[in-house]
C-alpha cells in the first residue's frame, strides 16, 4: 500500500508524490549473486567485511583472504595469509582491514591480528594476541580493536570427569594446559594491546552457568555498544555472556542466560530424527548458548540480540542421548536428544540451544524470545533438515542488524537448513517484534556470517556459506527519501505550478 501525497497551488494539481509503506519492507528483497570460492587450496567462505570505501567485500577462510566487487560478486584480488597461520575472521572499518590469525603450529599458543590498508592491500601492522583468536571488531569510533580469544583446548587438555562412572549431572574439573579465554583490545593509534585477564573471576550473576565442563570460560563473539564503553562477549558453551569494561580492559561480571521451556505454548521444537518433521511440546529445556551476538540503542537503552545455537565441548564428552541420562525415555520421542550430562538428569533434561534469537537488556535479562518461529518458517518453506532435530533444530548461529528506511532489522542466519536460510525482523521496538520473511540463497548452505551494507541508496546482506563455501548477497531494498525531502519536493512543484500560473517557463 502506498500513501499519495497531493499538493495545490493557486488552484492548479502540480504533482503526485507515491510514499511507500514500511509493511513490506523487504517484499523486493532478491538474490543478487553467488560466488563460489577455490575450497581446493583452502580459500573457504567463513566470516565477511565490507569495505564502504571501495565497494568491495572481504571474505576470510582460513589460508587468506579473497576480495569481491559488492556490486557484482567479481573476484578482484586473493591475499596470502598461509605462512602467518589460520584466518578465522575479518573486520573493517574506514580503509582499515583487521584480520584474526590463529597460530599455525598449535592453536594453545598466542594468535596475532594483522591490518591490512584496503586501498593498497598491504600488511601494516601486526599484533599478538590471546590463543585461537576467533572474532573481532572495531569500535564504533574505529579507534579500538576488540578480539574473542576463544582459547579452545587440544582434545587431550580437556579436564578429566570427577563424578562417579553411571551418575548424572557429570562433572568434569580444569586441565592446567587449557588456555585461559580472554578479550584483547588494539589501541588502532597507538599499537598497545590490552588482554583481559579476569574472565574466571569475575562476579558471577544470572543462572544455568555452565562451569563444570572441563573447559574455562571461551569467548565467541563481542558486540560493542554506541557509546564504546561496553563490550558483551558471548559464553556460548557456559551458557553466558560478559560484560566488559573497555576503559579497564577487565570483565565487570558474567552473567548465566538461564534456559527456555520446550513445554510451554509457542516454544514447542522436534525432538527427534525419525523422518517426520512435527513441533510438539516436550519436557525439555533448552540453554539458550548464543554464537552470534549484535547491540542497538532504543529510547536510551542498550539491547542485546542473540543467535541461539547452542555448543558442547568440541570433543562432545559433556553431551549425551536422553535416554543414556534417563532410560525410562528409551523408545519414546524424547530418547534420541542430545542433551547436556553435565546439566540433566532423570526427569530434568537440557539440550544445547534455545533455537530461536533474544532479545536482552544490558543486564542479560529477558526482554523478546522468537520461540518457535525460525523452525516454524523453514518447516513451511520445505528447509528444515530433520537429521538436525535431535541437536539443535535449524541453529541459528549469525546476527546482523541493520537500520533501514527508519526501522531497526534483525537478519538471523540458519547453520542448518536444507539451503542457505536468514530470518528477518523487525525490532524496532524490542517489545512489538515481528516476523518479516525468510531469504533463500539458492545454491547456498550453512551461513556462518552475515554482514548488511548500503552502496548508494542499496541495502544489501552478505553470506558467508562454509558448507558450499559460497559468498552470496541479497539486494534488500532501497532508500526512501527523508520526511524533509518530501517537503522540499512539494515546495519546489508549488513555486513550478505558480510560475506556470503566471506564464513563466521554467529553466
């Protein structure tokens, strides 16, 4: 539906200007292209930057990075990044690309991050950091770098189960060579880097915190707020999130997310992977252990957006079938899922993820839960993959938000669907949210990062697809003219109508 604005002079219809609605917002929205990535020699499609300098979209995969024209998907350059170690994420801000290398030898060690001018494509500075640095992003201000040094353990530096053989909840203690997780912050002007070193100790504040594993606290990926002073790091296998204090470096406290009822109306998943897809309601929770993090200020406060996937030890020794937890479910729809051992026993069961997206204050309370909708949506699309129903449903992993035409937009991209899926949302109010539409990347599987970009009066989402190592983009929508353009437009087709009144031509 469109809203007509007509205006008069002097007696005379000068002009019908056609306003579009923002009900369907991304009713336009397409597949803009697809390229496909030489996975042969390790140039995969992992994490995606752009650079709004250049038009240009960056595309890190472990042995480098490839650069794409964000008009056309065309290769452009490849940069070389193998003799440093493995690339697992790129971020850029003004000309700046920041690039987070794990080391090559063994990832227990410190990784670096490297700078590269975006112009040039040549490596201006180097910094180490924390063990398997795993994502990063600059402040708003672009002035600071901030690094999720996941730190995650070789499988023989896990901590070994100190609960009795057969007994659940399992309970596992630390191993003295598992690298200690942390934040590092680049001072981009001066070249200092900051590494917290609090994360362990920090106060401990929310519920269901997840700190009997065998494995410390592993930052996965940060979000900043506006103001650059706060820093929020999701715990994805602790089933947390820090908050960081930029100025000091240091983690202010942790907070446990607490879990979802897979029993209660509107939360209902399938539990099991046996050929039929159906939600029912089921005696489960679910640890909401967000991947995907992203900020937005509304009406002065901080909200935090979350991709609930869910996570065990990369070794899987904390998870378990149902029915190994409790073996009277052996047999019924409840025995096949994979739930956390180190959490559930019989009669109380918690699997990894929330398979939905959340919205969260500052504090990590509550505010929205998409309950059901993400499998709802791809089950009435044809994309749900039932394998996945008894691990985490259709794991939405990747959070990109984007103001648009005055509204503020959640992207969630989907790990597991049949092809590449992303969610869309509307947030602007954190309390009124509504479901948009899903966008399909034919050709396309598993989106692991999501980047939105504007290019002239262009929105568009970017995919990285780690499975078809794929870069696709969406062309979104675009941009309508400010209230105060509209205005202009009419002032100026009121003075045309009375110079035509009066018999003068216009220029």
């Amino acid at each position: 539906m469109k809203k007509t604005l007509v205006s008069m002079a002097a007696g005379v219809a000068l002009s019908v200007l056609a306003l579009p609605s923002q009900a369907g917002l991304l009713d336009q929205a397409a597949l803009s292209w697809t390229h496909a990535h030489n996975s042969t020699n390790g140039y995969l499609s992992e994490i995606l930057s752009f650079d709004g300098l250049r038009n240009e979209v960056w595309v890190s995969g472990v042995s480098g990075i490839d650069i794409l024209d964000a008009r056309t998907g065309s290769f452009l350059q490849r940069i070389d990044t193998r003799a440093f170690g493995s690339v697992n994420s790129v971020s850029i801000h003004n000309g700046v690309a920041a690039l987070a290398i794990e080391n090559s030898s063994n990832r227990e060690l410190p990784g670096v991050v490297q700078l590269y001018n975006t112009a040039s494509r040549t490596l201006t500075g180097s910094y180490t950091v924390g063990p398997l640095p795993d994502m990063l992003t600059f402040t708003k201000d672009g002035s600071k770098i901030l690094v999720a040094n996941e730190a995650t353990p070789n499988s023989n530096h896990y901590g070994a189960r100190t609960s009795p053989a057969g007994t659940f909840p399992r309970t596992y203690g630390s191993h003295a060579l598992d690298p200690a997780g942390s934040v590092s912050i680049i001072n981009v002007a001066t070249g200092t880097v900051t590494t917290s070193t609090n994360l362990s100790t920090a106060l401990r504040t929310g519920t269901a915190l997840r700190t009997n594993t065998g494995m410390d606290f592993e930052p996965e990926y940060i979000a900043v707020n506006a103001a650059g002073t706060k820093a929020y790091v999701t715990l994805q296998e602790a089933n947390g999130i820090g908050v960081l204090d930029i100025a000091t470096g240091q983690f202010d406290k942790v907070v446990g997310l607490g879990t979802k009822d897979f029993s209660l109306p509107g939360n209902q998943i399938d539990p099991k992977n046996d050929g039929k897809i159906e939600l029912t309601s089921v005696k489960a929770q679910g640890l909401y252990m967000p991947d995907g993090v992203a900020t937005y200020e509304r009406n002065g406060r901080t909200y935090l957006v979350m991709a609930n996937e869910g996570d065990f030890r990369e070794d899987d020794a904390d998870r378990s079938a149902a029915s190994t937890v409790d073996p009277s479910l052996d047999g019924t729809l409840l025995s096949n899922l994979r739930v956390s051992n180190t959490d559930s026993f019989a009669g109380s069961l918690y699997a990894a993820g929330a398979r939905s997206f959340s919205i969260r204050d500052e504090d990590g309370n509550l505010v929205y839960d998409s309950g059901n909708i993400l499998d709802r949506e791809a089950i009435a699309l044809g994309l749900y993959d039932d394998s996945r129903s008894r691990d985490k449903g259709v794991e939405p992993e990747g959070i990109e938000i984007m103001e648009i035409n005055g509204r503020v937009i959640a992207f969630v991209g989907l790990e597991r669907t049949l092809k590449a899926a992303v969610a869309a949302f509307d947030i602007t109010d954190p309390n009124q949210v509504s479901f948009l539409r899903m966008l399909v990347a034919e050709g396309s599987v598993s989106p692991e990062g999501l980047k939105g970009f504007r290019i002239g009066n262009d929105y568009y989402l970017g995919l990285s697809n780690e499975v078809t190592n794929t870069t696709a983009v969406f062309y979104l929508t675009s941009a309508v003219p400010e209230a105060e353009s509209y205005a202009l437009a009419l002032a100026g087709l009121a003075v045309i109508g009375l110079m035509r009144r009066r018999g003068v031509k216009a220029a």
